[in-house]
C-alpha cells in the first residue's frame, strides 16, 4: 500500500531480478540505487526491474529511492543464494478511498444554549435581578443592567446588558465575576454576547461552571472600549 512514506525491504538471487509495479499511470519521476552493482531499467509504462550480477562476495545490498506522486518509498535490496527468500516481485497498490455518506446530524439546543438566550433575550419576570449602574463618560453615558441568574445542571447563567448612551458604545472586552463582602473572589466564568448596533447595545451572558453557592455579595465588573463599568448587588 502506497502511504505517503514507505520503507520495505526485500531479497533477490543474483541474475535474476526483482520486478516493481506502480499503478496506472507512470512509473516514479525519481529513481536512484546506492549501489553501483545493482542495475535497474524500465519496463513498460509503470514498472521497473532491479538487477544483480554475481559477484565475489555472498551478500550485496543497495538502497532504492523512488518517489511517485507525492508518496517516498525506501528498499532496501539484498541477495541471497537460498531460492526460497527470493523475491521476484512487489506491486504497489494506491490506498482504498471508502466513501461514505455524512449521516445526518441533529441538532439540538443544549441547556447552555437555552439558558444563553433566555437569561440574555427573555422576558423579565418577579425573579429577575433587576439592577443598574449608570456610569458617565465624558458626554457619554454606560448604563448596566444585571437581568437574572438561572441555574441549569451543572452550572449557572448570569445575564446583563450593556448600553450606551448619546452614542456607540464600542466593543465590550469582557466581564469578570466576584463574591464577597470585604474580601473578593474571583468566580470562573466564559462569557458569550450578542451586539445589537440599533439601540448600542451589548447583550452578554456569564457562565458560572461549577455553579457557586451561597453567594450574599454579588460584584460584576465588565470592560468595555470607554472603560470599565462595576455593578454590585
């Protein structure tokens, strides 16, 4: 089997030769043997006959270096005078091409999905959050808004929204989340958010993965292109 690079090794008796067969199509662009004892010529369109004469000594061996479309192959020859490890040919073969169809794949929202697109995107109910900051900027303003946290198998999902006022708000660099009254941790969050250019504003989501317990003291801090925006709850 022609594999990008192959390396194979075989046995010859002097005076009788040993026959390469490539596929359809041509035999090697480059061919060459390390040993000046050792002959080979062309037979045909797609295979080549490596030879020997005998010589003084029992053993003699030579490298052959061939290249066919873009797979190396590496033999070494040796000769033997034992008929029965004598090897009269090798035939390449090009590796099998199976084809297979794509099964079809369905695809199904997942629980962080879900929770993604409710948290950031759904209506405000008797548990939502509900806190906002507004942080001036100049002539610009950045307003903060914290919806509400959901909890979903294995983790929890904290969404808020960005919003610029008298104009864009620019990119949103991302959020960082903290527990604690005094003493603040940091929470291990990834965050996923949608741009809506019409009303500049950044619709974001945190995931908490592993979801934290027993929080009293919520801190949010998010980067955004007029500077960073915290908001505390």
């Amino acid at each position: 089997m022609l594999r990008p690079y192959c390396a194979l090794s075989a046995t010859i008796v002097p005076d009788l030769g040993l026959r390469l067969i490539f596929p359809r199509g041509a035999p090697p662009a480059r061919f060459a043997l390390t040993n000046p004892l050792f002959s080979a010529v062309r037979l045909g369109g797609r295979a080549i006959l490596i030879t020997v004469s005998r010589g003084t000594h029992k053993r003699y061996c030579a490298n052959a270096f061939m290249d066919w479309r873009g797979s190396y192959v590496s033999l070494l020859v040796c000769t033997t005078a034992k008929g029965r490890r004598y090897t009269s040919d090798i035939r390449f073969v090009r590796p099998r091409v199976v084809q297979t169809s794509p099964r079809a794949r369905i695809v199904r929202p997942s629980p962080w999905a879900r929770a993604w697109a409710y948290a950031a995107f759904g209506p405000m109910s008797q548990t939502s959050i509900r806190k906002r900051v507004v942080v001036t900027r100049g002539p610009r303003a950045i307003v903060l808004r914290v919806r509400r946290l959901l909890s979903v198998p294995g983790e929890q999902v904290l969404g808020f929204a960005v919003t610029g006022v008298k104009g864009a708000l620019g990119a949103v660099g991302g959020a960082v989340l903290y527990r604690g009254r005094h003493k603040w941790r940091r929470i291990p969050t990834a965050t996923a958010c949608r741009v809506s250019p019409r009303h500049h504003r950044v619709v974001c989501a945190l995931a908490l993965a592993p979801p934290a317990r027993g929080v009293r003291r919520w801190h949010l801090m998010v980067l955004t292109a007029l500077g960073p925006v915290r908001l505390s709850w």
